[in-house]
C-alpha cells in the first residue's frame, strides 16, 4: 500500500508540474534580469568639479543629471563639420551594411516565429507511370499502371513546455543586440567624424607653424655661416644651427603625412574616395561646448547602447536555458492530410478516390547518453557567463566616462597653461621685434624670439585639439536618449 500511494504521490506531482509549466513556462529558465549594479557616488576617484578650469576663455561646465544630446555635434557651431556629420550617416557603406544586416535578421525572425508557431501546410501533386514485377502463376509477369495522386498535407507541434517560445525569444533578443550595435555603430561613426575633422584642422595649424619654424631655423644657418666666414662665431655653432633646421626640415613630412592620412580618412568615413576630400573646418572655426551632460550612473545603464546589447545578450542566454530545459519534456505533433487519387485521373476525381489521413505523436526522451543534460548545464554556464560580461560592460562603461570627465579637466589645466605660455612668447616677440625695428636688438634675438613664440604656439594648438576631441569623446560616452 506504502508503495502504491508514493506512486500516485509522484503521479499527482508530474500531473500538478505538467500543469503549472504548461501554464507558465518561464519558470524553466531564468527571466534574463540583469545583475544589481552598484551606484557610485561619482563615476572617478574624486568628486566632480562642477566645471573645468578655465582656458581660452571657456570653462566647460558639467550638467548632471542631464539627459544627453541626440546631435551634439551641431554644438561647435561648424557648418562644415555639421555637413560632414550628416553626409556620413548618410552615405557610409559600412552603416549601410549594418542596417542591412539588421533588416535581414528581422525578415529571419519574422520566419522563424511564423514556421514554429502556426502549422505548415503544404500542396502536392504526383502523377507517374509504373511497371512493376507480376506473378507469374497468377497473371503477366509485368504489371504497368499510373498512379494520381493530389493532397494537402498540415502539420503542427504544439509548444507543450514553452521551447519554441524561448527559441523566439532567444532570436528576438539576438536581434535586438543587432539593433544596438547599430546605435553604437552611428554614434561611434560620428565621434570618428568629428575627431577626424578635429585633428585635420588641428594638423593645418601645426604644419602652418613648422613651415615657419623652418624658414627661421634656415636664416639662423644661413647667418651663422656668414659671420663664420668672417670669424665671427665658431664652427660648432654653425653646425648646431644647421642640426636645428635640418631637425625641424625632417620632422615636417610626418605632418604631412598625418594630414594627408586624416583627410583621407575623412573622406572615406563620409562615403568617398580618398581623393575626393571634402571641406574642412578651420580649428578657429569650430566653437568649445561650454556645456556638456553628466547622466547619473543609474541613468547610464538605460542610455548606453553597448550595455544595452549586454543586457540583450543575458536575456537570450536565459531563454536558450530554457530551450535546453524544454527539450528534457514530451513533444506532441499532429498531422492531417487530404486529398484524391487513383490510377486513371476519372478514378481519382471521384469520390472512390478520396484519401485522408490524420495522426499525433508523443516523444519523451529517455536516454540520449546525456546529451540534454549537459547541452543545459552549458546553456545555464553560458547564461552565467554572460551576467558576468554584463557586470564588466558596466564597469568599463563607469571607467570609460570617469576617465574622459578627467582627460577634460586636465586638458582645460593644460590648454590654459599653453595659452598663458603661448601669449607670454607672443608679447615678448612682438617686444623684441619692436625693439629690432628701432636697430635696439639683432635680427638673430628677433628671431629667436619668434622661435619661442612659435614653439609654445604648437603646444598651445595640440591642447586646444585636444580639448574638442576629448569633448566629443564625453559626448559619445553618454549614450543616446532612450525612446
């Protein structure tokens, strides 16, 4: 008796867990939450200031708690580097393909759902001509028929235990990390777009100034061998001199060559060929934003489209948990055919050659060498695996911000201090070439001077390029706005 009432004990629980998972399949995988993130009180190791230093004339202010900015290129108030934005998001073949991509994995999806979640019926006709072996005691030793035969044939499964229903859910999620790739792809174009352009216009000035440094390092030379020849100054200051501008001569071409290389680099991010180089904006033309969005850590996980694929990937690695799960239960299929046939087609247009069929199946694994067990222990590590590639995408995104909020702090201290060096230079040159326009000073001082100038003019430009370029980076980092 004890054991007649175990069994219908465990019976009545197969029955009641049948049930309840017939009802609410979710419960034979995870339901693809994302982990519980901490919350820092501030993305970096100090508190943020509430703007930068002041260099230029600009003190960038950080607003957070702002949501971020869809277009926020349009904010260095550049007509030339709007235009360039927008052509590239336009015309790039490789956001073309990715979008196209992304419509083919839609159409999939599309089929996907519609072949596993209505019957499949399908139309068929056969009509052939047959010669079979007879038996010779009972009549020719050949036989020789046709056969027609036409029908309709449907199928259908249903999703007992919600496989097929977590199969579409894991393809749906797999789509949607596509979708999020897409987003990232745009934004990171557009960032590629404006620190190109940023860099161009920023390697101009460069070469501007060492064109400069290199027409005055020659007249040192030049003047140095002629108060040589005189006995003015020793050999080795001739060769030193000659050593500088054969220095500044060598150092020119690798300017160019990063110019030339950012212009065609520009052209090619904007759907063109490298030699089709489009108009570029001047460094002085493109304007600082003074203020740029700081969203708070939480808002962050919901705008960044590289977290929003980790979270996408997580939910469909729990749904393939729970196709794994549901491949463990019964299967049930039926299938119905229709139609008529015969062998003469008057035979099978009649009613005598009516045909039908009608069947189901019911499949429980038993014993597949452990193969479904362990396809779920690798679903439910994979699972796992990506809760922790969450966890990381989050923490590189904090980091990511944290380190531009702190390349923008440290390039308005080093913009200001170029700055101030650079107008220092400037104001003694423009005194000493003063000075040497009244006979009080030699040309070589005048020009020593200017080589001063020039010099910090350099380390002034690469700052103030530096400056626009990290901005667009913060920019980038903040996400889209979420729809």
């Amino acid at each position: 008796m004890n054991v007649l009432r175990i069994t219908h004990e465990r019976r009545a629980l197969a029955l009641s867990l049948g049930a309840t998972l017939l009802v609410a399949a979710c419960a034979l995988g995870p339901n693809g939450a994302p982990p519980t993130m901490p919350s820092p009180a501030h993305y970096g190791q100090a508190a943020l200031p509430g703007q930068t230093a002041t260099a230029n004339g600009v003190a960038q202010h950080f607003d957070v708690g702002a949501q971020p900015v869809p277009q926020w290129w349009r904010l260095y108030r550049s007509p030339e580097l709007d235009a360039l934005v927008d052509e590239g998001l336009k015309n790039s073949p490789t956001l073309a393909a990715t979008e196209k991509t992304l419509v083919g994995a839609h159409e999939q999806l599309r089929a996907q759902i519609g072949s596993s979640l209505l019957p499949s019926v399908d139309a068929g006709g056969q009509a052939t001509r047959e010669r079979a072996l007879g038996i010779p005691e009972a009549g020719p030793q050949t036989v020789r028929y046709n056969v027609f035969v036409g029908q309709l044939q449907a199928s259908y499964t249903f999703d007992l235990f919600g496989a097929v229903r977590y199969a579409n859910t894991a393809l749906h999620e797999r789509v949607n990390v596509q979708a999020f790739e897409l987003d990232a792809a745009r934004r990171a174009l557009a960032a590629n777009i404006v620190t190109t352009a940023i860099t161009a216009a920023m390697l101009d000035n460069e070469v501007t100034s060492t064109q400069r440094l290199i027409v005055l390092a020659q007249q040192t030379a030049q003047e140095d061998a002629r108060r040589f020849a005189l006995g003015a100054v020793p050999h080795a200051q001739v060769l030193a001199s000659q050593q500088n501008a054969a220095e500044l001569e060598a150092s020119l071409p690798s300017l160019l060559q990063q110019r030339q290389a950012a212009r065609h680099a520009l052209a090619v991010l904007i759907g063109h060929t490298p030699d089709a180089v489009p108009v570029l904006p001047t460094l002085a033309g493109l304007t600082l934003p003074e203020h740029v969005p700081v969203l708070v850590p939480t808002t962050l996980l919901h705008t960044r489209p590289d977290i929003a694929a980790a979270e996408a990937s997580l939910k469909a690695a729990a749904a393939d948990v729970g196709v794994a799960t549901a491949r463990l239960f019964p299967s049930l299929s039926l299938t119905a055919s229709m139609g008529q046939g015969g062998f003469s087609w008057p035979t099978a247009l009649s009613g005598a050659g009516a045909l039908w069929s009608m069947g189901g199946s019911l499949t429980q694994p038993l014993f597949h060498g452990g193969a479904l067990f362990a396809q779920r222990r690798a679903a439910i590590d994979l699972y796992e695996a990506a809760a922790d590639q969450y966890k990381a995408t989050v923490l590189s995104a904090f980091a990511n911000v944290a380190d531009t909020l702190a390349a923008l702090e440290h390039d308005a201290q080093a913009a200001d201090a170029a700055q101030r060096q650079s107008d220092a230079a400037h104001q003694a040159f423009d005194e000493t070439a003063a000075r040497g326009r009244l006979g009080a000073v030699a040309d070589a001082e005048v020009r020593t001077s200017e080589q001063q100038y020039r010099n910090a003019q350099l380390a002034s430009i690469r700052a103030v390029g530096q400056r626009l370029s990290d901005t667009a980076l913060l920019f980038q980092t903040m996400g889209t706005t979420p729809e």
